[in-house]
C-alpha cells in the first residue's frame, strides 16, 4: 500500500532525453513563431499580467503543495482537533458538576503530549501546536472548576474562615 500517494514531489525529476530548458508541460505555441504581446510566462501560479493577484496565487499554490498543506494530515488531524477547542469553550456554561474529571485530566495528558509531538515532528506542525495548546489551556480550567466544586481545592479557604 502506498502511503504518501497524495503528496506530490517537490520537483519534476528530469529525463535524459529532455532538454535542459524544457518544461515538464507540452509546449502549446511553437517556439519559431512570434505573437504579439508579452512573452509568455513560465511560471503557473501567474495567472494576471503581474502585481499582487499573481503572488497571491502563487503563494496560495505553494501553501496548497506545501508538505503541511491541505494534502496532508498535516492540515487536516489538526483541522478536525480543533472540534476539542470548540466542545471545551461550549462547556464553559455547564455546571462544574458535570464535569468529568477523569475526562478532563485524560484531554490534559492527550494535548500535553500531542503538544510535543507537533514541536518534534518534521516539518514543525505549528497548527497542531496552536490546536493543543488552546485544548490544554481550556481542559485545564474546566479541571481547576471541577476540582473546586469537589472541594480540593479551596478548602484551607473555607476552613481559614471558620
């Protein structure tokens, strides 16, 4: 099974048969004849006849065929973490009863590890990094609600004031 089928390579591996200057594209003008005009550019992503459209498309081009574009999982595992970030903000309005503090110090241990994991990996996944970090920070409040509502935190408080 072939595992990194949708990651196109970087370069066009070059044939002997080629010439140096040839494109890996089929030429669609004859090189002998001359049109009016500009010459026709090489480059893909310049889809205008200059200025900003076409280094937006070209950076665009290069984020999509980048090894942490949107081919990858790189883009998508940390795409779809983000539905943590979210459910954890949703339950900012639940009671601290219900949370599950078992859950939450498990979410606390995944996102730590995960956190290294997206700084180790090459290329550096920053999204991912970005994703956990906000997971840790949100599943470590509902930790700290959860474990004030059960008492353990907070009772020298209490016991100061009696």
């Amino acid at each position: 099974m072939q595992i990194g089928y949708l990651i196109q390579p970087l370069h066009q591996p070059k044939s002997s048969s080629a010439s140096p200057s040839s494109s890996p594209l089929p030429s669609l003008v004859n090189s002998s004849t001359s049109l009016p005009g500009p010459p026709p550019s090489n480059n893909l992503g310049d889809l205008s006849a200059g200025g900003e459209d076409s280094d937006m498309a070209t950076a665009f081009k290069a984020f999509v065929n980048s090894p942490v574009g949107p081919k990858t999982t790189h883009f998508w595992g940390p795409v779809a973490n983000w539905g943590f970030v979210l459910a954890g903000l949703v339950d900012l309005n639940k009671p601290p009863e219900m949370i599950s503090g078992n859950m939450t110090a498990a979410m606390c241990v995944y996102s730590g590890l995960f956190m290294r994991f997206a700084w180790m990996v090459q290329p550096r996944n920053y999204l991912l990094l970005a994703c956990h970090a906000s997971n840790e920070t949100v599943q470590l409040y509902h930790l700290s609600r959860c474990a004030k509502a059960q008492g353990y935190i907070g009772k020298k408080e209490l016991e100061a004031q009696q």
